[in-house]
C-alpha cells in the first residue's frame, strides 16, 4: 500500500478530509475536537477509566463534573460481555449501570463516552479460534448495539488452534470481521461507532515478570496501518476505517507488581512526531497508571491522546478502606469492628484464582502481594458478598461514630486536611472518593481538562 511519495511517511491511507462528520453522539464529537487540539500541538486529551467499581465510578464521575469535561468509561472483553464475564453484566446490563450512576450524581449523560476495550476472542482463546471468534463477534454486536460508541478492535491473542505468535496480516483480518459486525448492529443507528486498532499492547492488569519494554518503532506502526487498511478495505468497510481515531502503541511504560517504568519521552520522540503524518488521529496508551504527574503531561504532549487507567484508581480505593480500617481498629469496639482486612485475606487464600498466576515468592512475599501489588488484584473480590459486607459495616461504623480528626490524620493525612479545609465532610465515602480523586486529578491535568485550561 502507498504510504506516500516520500520513505518513512506514515500517512494513514486514503482518509478524506470529512472525517469529522461522520460523528453524531456528543461526546465523540468532543473527542474529536481534542484529538484536533492535540495535533495542533496543545496538551489536550482524554482518560479512561478502566473500572466497573461503584465507587471509582463516582469519584469520576465527580471529577469530570467538577471540572464540566467529557468523561470515558470502559469496560474489557474480560469484565463485560454477552456471558456476563466477571463483573456478571452484558454489555446492556453494564451501560445501564454506568447511567444510573451518572443520574444519580447528576452528571449529564451527553458528556458520557462508553468503550469497549480490547474487544475480541480474549475471554475464549482457550478455544479453537473459529469458536472464540464467533462468540467474540457476538459479543461485540452486543457493545456496539448497546451504544458503546468508542471500539477498540483487539484480536491479537492466539487461540487454542493458532500457531503461537499470530501473523500481522491474521490479526488484521479478525479485527476487520469484528468491525464489520459492529458496523452490521449500528447499520439502523443515527451514531456510528468509532474505532482504535492496534496490537501492541502491554499486558492487561500489570506485567508478571520481569519488565521488558520496547518502544513501538515506527516500522510497526507502518505495518499496523497498512495491514488493517488492506483487511478493512477488503471487507468494504473504507467508511468504518474514516472513523478510526486512534491507534493503540507501546510508548515505553508499564507497571508491575511493585516497580513502575516511567515514560521517558527521548525514547518515544520519534514515535511521537510519527502521528502527525497521519490524518485525525491519535495514539492510544495503556498501562499508564502510576505514571508521574510530569510523565503523564509528557505522554499527552507526545500526542498520546487516550490515557488508560484501572488498577490505580481501585489501588487508591483500597489504600483508603485499609486506612479507614485502622481508624476503626482504633476507633471503634472490638466487637462492632468490620475486621474487613482479615475477611479480604480469607477470602482471597480461599479462592486464589484471580492472583495465584501473579504473585511469587515465599509465604510472606505473597501476602504482602495480596494487599499491597501495584498489580492490585484484589479489585477482582470487592463483589464477594462477605467483602461487601464487611466494607458495608466498615462504613456504617465510621458514618455513625466519625473519627476525631487527628486520628483520620494518622492513616489519611491528606484527607484529614481536605475534611479540615471543608472540601469534604468526615464521612468514609467522602474519604474514598477523595482518595480516587486524587489520582484521576493528575489525568485530568495531564489531559488538559481541569476549568481554566
């Protein structure tokens, strides 16, 4: 495929001009006009929030309120899908969900964006792959039908039957039929669905072994676009490839269970200066969390447009309900107490399946792990029902006897000056919701997002 008259031009291949038009829901067309933004050199961009959590939801949702921006929820193939995945919701079921939050904290829902991420036979690959591929594109007829307007096209994984590695060419071809069914759900539909393709994605949840990162070379890139281009245009779907708006590389960053590597813009500047020889998009990084404030500002003026980020935020979820868990153990009598760390550690030795491939070393190692992994992989339990319950009663008993303010210090000393300074009361959920914020306010920043920007 013709890239350009000139070698090295990554020129995304044969997209008109128009394509800002083929947007109709409101807060796709904001994505538009900040990608637009960023291009032009501005620090512009988007965060998505990567978490089905009720309370991570609400923080975000406060967050981007507050600050009157757009706000980018998604859901994994792994979470979400026609099965119900882990989260035990379809794709209706979790739009749903997510809607009923925003009404109740009353964020106006043509600020809201769902996505679907790394859509593809990920749930299923230990199937032949004609099996995972007919459930996958089930599944993502059920996103897209549900009005999950941003896709992430992700069919790089290698299923039971597949040689080990899949060929470029394979992958874009499975990416192409998954579009094409999303295509075929929203075919009556006034709004069509947008797109992110890419394959070189860090691993989902945090790497478990040893970090080894290499920058997307701009090679790949070239790669990437030209065998989705030729697999899209196959399919006759030039129209669903007009609405692609980013792609998804490897920018240097990834986190592990107890060590971050930081985005260092030098080994990326190329990569980064490469998008602007494409038309109307944008590159797409995953596993951001736990970056700095000053490399998150990076990565978007590195025209990394779409951040992503999960584990941090339920991280800082847990970091607060452990230190409201100490309050309590001081605050509160032994026999009202919640004992919700001890119920967490039960439950998770009880059912190891969500950690035990993601944690090594001895017995203390381990244990540590499970409460303390950058990883976090106990986000996955907060939905047993004797977590819940004891985070239930944890919050009940510090609602009803709030903490004297120096012993919040002791565990929460930044909450503690936000409750000092009135910006929150001595409520547990106040405290929550501070502590996540905290987090995404450094995304919002990063993005260019805060009032005044």
């Amino acid at each position: 495929m013709d890239f350009g008259s000139k070698e090295g031009n990554l020129q995304m291949p044969n997209r008109t001009s128009n394509v800002e038009a083929a947007a109709s829901h409101p807060g796709v067309d904001e994505l538009r006009r900040l990608f637009k933004e960023n291009r032009a050199g501005k620090r512009r961009g988007i965060y998505a929030v990567c978490s089905a959590n009720r309370l991570v939801l609400e923080a975000a949702f406060a967050r981007a309120k507050q600050d009157r921006s757009p706000l980018l929820i998604e859901a994994t193939s792994n979470q979400v899908n026609q099965e119900g995945g882990y989260t035990g919701q379809t794709p209706a079921q979790f739009r749903d969900y997510v809607h009923s939050i925003a009404k109740d904290l009353g964020f106006p829902t043509e600020r809201l964006i769902l996505g679907g991420d790394h859509l593809g036979p990920n749930p299923w690959r230990a199937e032949p792959a004609e099996a995972a591929m007919e459930k996958a594109c089930a599944m993502v007829s059920a996103y897209a039908a549900a009005g999950f307007s941003k896709i992430h096209l992700d069919a790089s994984m290698a299923c039971r039957d597949d040689s080990h590695i899949l060929a470029n060419e394979e992958i874009a071809e499975r990416a192409a039929r998954l579009c094409e069914v999303a295509e075929s759900a929203t075919r009556a539909c006034s709004g069509k669905p947008v797109y992110v393709i890419g394959t070189e994605v860090p691993t989902p949840g945090g790497a478990q072994e040893k970090m080894e990162i290499e920058v997307t070379s701009t090679a790949s890139l070239k790669e990437t676009l030209d065998v989705h281009h030729r697999a899209f245009s196959g399919k006759k779907l030039l129209s669903a490839w007009e609405r692609i708006i980013g792609v998804v590389v490897q920018p240097g960053v990834e986190f592990g269970n107890e060590t971050v590597a930081d985005y260092v813009p030098e080994k990326a500047s190329e990569l980064s200066q490469s998008i602007l020889q494409q038309e109307g998009i944008v590159f797409e990084a995953h596993s951001t969390d736990y970056q700095t404030a000053e490399s998150l500002r990076q990565l978007v003026n590195g025209h990394f447009g779409i951040l992503k980020v999960g584990p941090e935020l339920t991280f800082a979820m847990r970091e607060a309900i452990f230190g409201l868990a100490r309050i309590e153990e001081e605050w509160i009598a032994g026999d009202r107490r919640s004992q919700i760390r001890a119920v967490i550690e039960r439950v998770m030795v009880a059912h190891p399946e969500h950690w035990k491939a993601y944690y090594r070393g001895d017995e203390s190692q381990v244990r540590v792990a499970r409460g303390y992994s950058l990883s976090d992989r106990i986000r996955y339990y907060w939905p047993n029902s004797e977590i819940s319950k004891a985070l239930a009663l944890l919050i009940q008993n510090l609602q009803e006897c709030p903490a004297p303010l120096p012993l919040v210090a002791q565990y929460l000393p930044r909450q503690a000056a936000a409750i000092r300074a009135g910006a929150i009361g001595n409520n547990p959920i106040a405290i929550i919701h501070h502590k996540i914020q905290e987090s995404l306010a450094r995304y919002a920043d990063a993005c260019g997002l805060m009032p005044g920007e």
